[in-house]
C-alpha cells in the first residue's frame, strides 16, 4: 500500500478493539431533552421557539446567529419547556433551549422525502446544509455551510475526508465507512457537485484495512472519489497534516484549507450532508463511541442530540466499578467531564470512562530538555521553550517562537517523560496572546 | 459514581518512559565500560566506581534534605553522573579524589544551579576538568600492568606508531572507561536501539573531529596524516565515549536540530584542535564543556520556522 503521512506526531497505543467491532445500534431517548444554543465555533444560534410551544422532530428551534453560526433543529416532537443556562460539556452554563420529549417522534412536514441532489443548484445545496445545522462532526463545530462557500469555489481541486480517526479508542467513524459506505459517497457526490473542479480523497489510517478495502472496493472506476490509506500516526486527522500528507500542501495558521484548493470534512459530516440533501433529514442524531475499561460494553451507539451523557451511559449498559475520569471526546484532545448530566451536542464524538487516570498518576518532574516535545511537534515547534515563555507570562517571546501555530494537539505533553504540562502552557499563551491582540484593538477603536 | 472524578487539561495520556527509565538505560549503557574497566585495571577500578557513585547519590540526598526539596535519587541522574566521572578517571587516583569529585559535580556544578535540568555543563566533566586541573599529575598517571606509560593518543601525538587493534579491544592504559572502543560501541548500540539518544550528535561530533584533524593537520603543514592516524585519534582517548555518552547529555546540548548540528560540528572543531594545535594530546573533556556553555546562544538562533510557514512565505501555495 502506497501509504502517505505528515511530518513528525507520535504513535499511540490505539485502544480502538474495544468498540471496533460492535455495529452501531440506535437508541430512543425518553423524559428532557437540552440544546444549548452555543454547540458550534462561533456566534450563538438565536432561538425560535418559546416555551409552551409544541414543536416536531426535525423542526428548526434556532436559526444561525450570524455569519459564523449555525441552526440547530429539535430532535424529538414534544414541548419547549424552558429556555435557560444549562451545563455543556465543556464545563460552562449556556443558554439552551429544553424540551420535554412526547416519545412520539411526530416528524415535520416533508421529513424524510427524498431528494435527487442533480436537481439542485449549489446554492439550494448549501441553503439545505445551512438549515439542518450541519456543522464539523469531528470535534470542532465550524459551520458546514460556511466550510462549503469558499470564495474561489472553482478553484478548489480537492475535496478531503477524514476518515483517519487517528484518536485513541473511538471508532465511530470506522463504523460509519463499514455499514453506510453508500451514504458516505453520495454525501461526498453532493459536496462535489459545488466544486466543479475538485477531486475527493477519503483519507484513512492503515489500521482500518477492512474500511480502506470496502470503500476502494466501491469506488472502483470512479474518476472522481478515490481512498488514500494513511500510515497510522497521531494527529494524522489534524486539518493541516491532513492536508499535507494528501496533497502535500502545507498551510499556517493565518491560511484557511481553501488557500491551498483543499476542503476537508468529517465522515460523520459527510454522512449528515447527505442525510439533509437527499432524505430531507436535518442534523438530529450522531453516533457516539462509548469506551474506555470503565465501561460494561464497549459500542458505538446512534444518539439524538440533546439527550443526556448520563442516558447515553445507561444505554450502553452503564459503568464498571468507579472510574477516576470521564472524557468527552478522544483521550488527546477530548474534555475531562465532572459529570454525566450534561447533553449530548452535535461534536460530542464519545464518552470515555477510565478506571486509571495517567494525568493524576504521573505529576511533572523537571525538563530534563531531552527534546522529545520537539520530535513529537508536527507544527515542528519547540514546545519546551513555548511552555517556559508562557509559564514566564513572556508573550512576545511566545509569538516570536511561533507559538500561535499550536494546533494544541497534544502530542508534547504525551511524549514528554517529564511528564510536563506543555499542552496546557501552549493553550494559556494563545488564550493570552489573543486576549491582548483584542484589547489592543478595542483600545485603538476607543 | 459516589467519588470525585478526576479533571485536567488534555491531553489525558502521559509517556510510559520517564525520567528515571531514561536514566537508568544510560547507567545499563555504561555497565560494559564499567566491566571492562574493572577487568583492565583491577579491583581500584570498582573501588572508585562505587566511591564515585555513592558520593554523588549522597551529595544529592543530603543537599536537598537541607535545603528542604524534594529528594530526587530515585530519578538515577546522580547515578549516572557518578558513573561518567568514575570512568573519566585513572585507576590510580587516591580514594578520596573520586568522592571530591563527585562532590563538587552533584553540589556546585547541579545543585547550586537549581538541581536536575538546569546544570549549565556536565556535571561529570566539569568535575573531571576540575580535577584534572587541580591535581595534574595524579590525574594523568596512567599505570598498565604495573608499567606506567604514555597513553597511545600522547604516543600518537609523539609520532610513535599505534598498535589498532589494541586499541580497539581497550588492552592498554587510560582512564578507566575509555579504552576499549568495543565496550563503548555495544553501550552506545543499547542507547541507539532504545532510542534513548540519536546518531546525529555523536555521528556528527566523531565525523567532524576526524575532519578538522585533516584540515589542521595540513593548515599547520604536518601533512596528510595517514589512516593509522586518523584511526589512532577515532578510536584514543576519550572521542567515543564522549561522543556517546557526554555530548548526548540532554542537558547540555540544543534541543533544537538544527542547533545539534551546529554544536557537534562545534565539538568535532574544538577536539581537533586542542588534540592537533594544542600542547596536550587529549581535549574531549574541555571541547564538550565549553560547548555546553554556548548551547544556550545556538538554541537562540536555531528556532525553527513552524510547520506552513516557509512555502506560505514564499506564495508557493496560492490557490
């Protein structure tokens, strides 16, 4: 296999054989369900409804906030209880809007028809995408709609899905390419049909061989959709090596992908991007993989948005004995969670329950400058002078040593044998750096 | 769920190898040294391993039980230092040269600089310079089989011939650990293999040692050394074990990779000169401690551009 990669990253123990061969089950939700209006990078979604309101499943409850936003649309049928802060996973209240499922699922008009996608203009395509509140399922949450409308449409030559699922333990994505592969290419036809000139590679890690072969099974003779088997190294999914490994472009973090011709989206995204053009059906559910040696069975479940972790947990047949810590999302770059009564949003790719936590049993040592941080980098940054200038509150020195590039992956930390916070330090001088580029704004306009 | 979940910043996984597994790889790298150093030199050889490995152990425990830090002697740094300076040493020293050696390594040269990471030179080496310079004669009385005897680098720089293999199996005089190229090679191979270090510093350090020399050799208008020589200078003195096990130290040398190019070049130049120019034979030790001194400067210039921002600046990928 002609298997192609990006500079540097580490390798990892993958964890994925504990749910990588349950087939995904799709479960019902009962009693409250919770959307916060916050799910997505950027603006927050404005609601809809108000309270008492009966609303339909698949019904838009918010429209998109602005530009940078998106929609979100009810799950079930039922009544909009209440609309106030609720927690989210990533630890914060926001507002969200509450309804009380009636567990009749009654659809709203036309959900489900279907649609032939050749009949449709891009800009009805994009119009579609943008009112089922697709956004990035992979983790980041930037609107799809906003991802399909680059300014040089015509001058876009690749179109790149990310079926590397290069974290630890999750395997929805895997799952997705094995039982609804045919979803997958019309979804990804649909995309294509905007960028004329475009040709689509499906980029998957070599520790999925039955899903390279089943997709390049399908795709034989196809001209325009082709897989690319990747060699299995964490972040192979990262947006720019993704790029790179492909297409062998190399774009920073003042380039978007569509500065090198390059749009790269999710499986799950493109999966829901069919769902919405040709079923008529918005973006309600997603599948989460549910892992980790704290959990009972390990599997990857179909979950409508806004049910709680803790329902989702249950559904999964519940926890075994107590675990020191729970994740939302993938073990590199996924959230710590301090609790289970929190919904389900669009990028909420796992929960992941450890009985052993690495962070808690490892405490930092001293640098022992052993440069493995640097061998690890794939932005080839020197983490461990980033973390001595953000830890020194040095920000100018930060930015000079290009420290805006971190794509906070996580892969230093993982390598250090210090068992230094690097990751962490990276994170608190971007948040710093950008705070002090907007307060020199904000004092420049006053 | 009755109990506290645990909550931190990701990522959520942590190295299997830490700083005492990297360590302890180097003290299992240095056993064959060791070993054959015992065997060429006798029972002072050990003797003095174990003075010097149990002085720095000690220094270590009783400085940071003082001064109230965390006591760090399960992390093997102490050892290792304490091994790298026994077999930097003549097997004749007096016993108590080993312990103030290692001493002055653990206490003024690590500790007082803050402890473990920001040592500004090698311990170890600084101690042997220290000693070297303070007790000359002590310090270069090299006794083999009860003959003392130049060492075959000092022969080398006489213009006497050199028996190679000799050399290579390490049946001569010298400090304890740096004789027999065999013993450092299959330390060295362990290091390789167990990624504890990469080829590039030492790789480089030895290539462009045996390169100067032949540049020094003619710009002083000793001619075209011979191949005898060149090997002599490869395999004499402390050029391996040093390149090895010294200038690999973490601490001491760039992070950067550009910056270990520059400082084993660096090192490759300062050991044939003072080897070639200078009036003593040997010039590893002073070679890699001064280069230590100057890491901090090679790393200021040796950041490198991030990913994407070379080609971007060039334009090269406008769509």
């Amino acid at each position: 296999m002609n298997l192609k990669t990006f500079l540097r990253g580490i390798h990892l123990r993958e964890e994925k054989e504990l749910a990588e061969n349950s087939a995904i089950r799709k479960v019902f939700p009962d009693g409250e369900m919770v959307y916060p209006l916050s799910q997505h990078i950027g603006a927050p979604a404005k609601p809809l409804v108000k309270p008492g309101d009966h609303v339909l499943m698949g019904q838009q409850i918010a429209e998109p906030g602005g530009v940078i936003s998106a929609a979100i649309c009810s799950s079930v049928s039922g009544t909009v209880k209440t609309i106030e802060p609720r927690m989210t996973v990533m630890g914060e209240t926001r507002d969200a809007i509450v309804i009380e499922n009636d567990g009749l699922y009654t659809p709203v008009e036309g959900f489900g028809t279907k649609r032939d996608y050749q009949s449709l203009s891009p800009e009805e395509i994009r119009t579609i995408i943008r009112d089922a509140g697709i956004v990035g399922m992979g983790g980041a949450g930037f609107s799809t709609a906003v991802k399909l409308t680059p300014k040089n449409a015509e001058k876009i030559d690749y179109l790149i899905i990310n079926g590397a699922e290069c974290e630890p333990y999750l395997t929805s994505d895997y799952r997705l390419m094995l039982e609804r592969p045919e979803e997958l290419i019309e979804g990804i036809r649909v995309m294509l049909r905007l960028f004329p000139s475009a040709h689509c590679v499906i980029g998957i890690e070599d520790n999925k061989p039955e899903a390279i072969k089943l997709l390049s099974d399908k795709l034989a003779g196809d001209s325009k959709i082709s897989v690319q088997p990747l060699k299995t190294k964490y972040p192979q999914g990262g947006e720019r090596m993704l790029i790179h490994a492909i297409t062998g472009r190399d774009i920073n973090s003042t380039m978007l992908p569509a500065d090198a011709g390059c749009i790269v989206q999710n499986v799950a995204t493109a999966i829901a991007v069919y769902q919405a053009v040709c079923c008529s059906t918005p973006l309600i559910t997603r599948v989460m993989t549910i892992s980790g040696d704290a959990v009972n069975t390990p599997c990857n479940l179909e979950v409508f948005i806004g049910v709680s972790h803790q329902a989702v947990m249950d559904a999964a047949g519940g926890l075994k004995g107590e675990p020191e810590k729970l994740l939302s999302g993938g073990p590199m770059m996924g959230t710590a969670l301090f609790t289970l009564d929190i919904p389900v949003q669009k990028t909420s790719a796992s929960i992941l329950a450890l009985s052993h936590d690495p962070v808690a049993a490892n405490p930092s040592t001293p640098c022992i400058h052993c440069g493995r941080c640097v061998s690890a980098c794939p932005e080839l940054l020197v983490p461990q002078m980033l973390q001595v200038a953000a830890d020194h509150d040095d920000f100018e020195t930060f930015e000079k040593l290009h420290g805006m590039e971190c794509i906070e992956c996580g892969c230093c930390t993982a390598a250090c044998p210090a068992h230094r916070t690097l990751t962490q330090s990276c994170k608190y001088g971007k948040a710093s750096v950008n705070r002090l580029r907007r307060e020199a704004k904000a004092a420049q306009k006053s | 769920m009755n109990s506290m979940l645990n909550v931190s910043v990701s990522p959520h996984l942590r190295s299997e190898t830490g700083t005492s597994s990297i360590m302890r790889d180097v003290a299992i790298a240095l056993l064959p040294v060791c070993f054959f150093g015992v065997y060429n030199n006798g029972y002072r050889a050990l003797i003095i391993i174990l003075i010097c490995v149990a002085a720095a152990v000690l220094t270590e425990f009783v400085f940071e039980k003082l001064v109230h830090r965390p006591v760090t002697i399960g992390d093997f740094s102490a050892v290792v230092t304490g091994m790298i300076l026994a077999i930097n040493l003549p097997a004749t020293v007096p016993f108590w040269m080993p312990a103030l050696g290692s001493v002055f390594a653990i206490l003024i040269v690590k500790q007082l600089f803050g402890g473990l990471g920001q040592n500004f030179m090698n311990p170890a080496l600084a101690a042997r310079c220290f000693l070297l310079i303070s007790f000359t004669s002590q310090m270069t009385n090299f006794v083999y089989d009860g003959v003392a005897g130049a060492t075959p680098l000092a022969a080398l720089k006489a213009g006497e011939n050199v028996d190679l293999l000799q050399m290579f199996l390490g049946t001569h005089g010298g400090c304890i650990g740096e004789t027999s190229v065999l013993a450092i090679l299959v330390g060295a191979g362990y290091l390789l293999v167990r990624r504890v270090i990469s080829i590039r510093i030492p790789g480089l350090y030895i290539l462009s040692t045996l390169v100067f020399a032949v540049i020094l050799n003619l710009v002083t208008g000793a001619g075209m050394p011979s191949g005898t020589y060149l090997l002599g200078q490869l395999f004499g003195g402390g050029l391996l074990i040093g390149a090895f096990f010294m200038a690999t130290d973490y601490v001491t040398s760039p992070i950067t990779r550009s910056g270990q190019v520059i400082y084993a070049l660096l090192l490759g130049f300062l050991t044939a000169l003072f080897r070639v120019v200078g009036k003593s034979a040997e010039g590893v030790s002073y070679a890699i401690i001064i280069s230590n001194i100057i890491v901090p400067l090679i790393e200021r210039v040796t950041v490198p551009k991030a990913f994407g921002q070379k080609r971007a600046k060039k334009g090269g990928v406008k769509a």
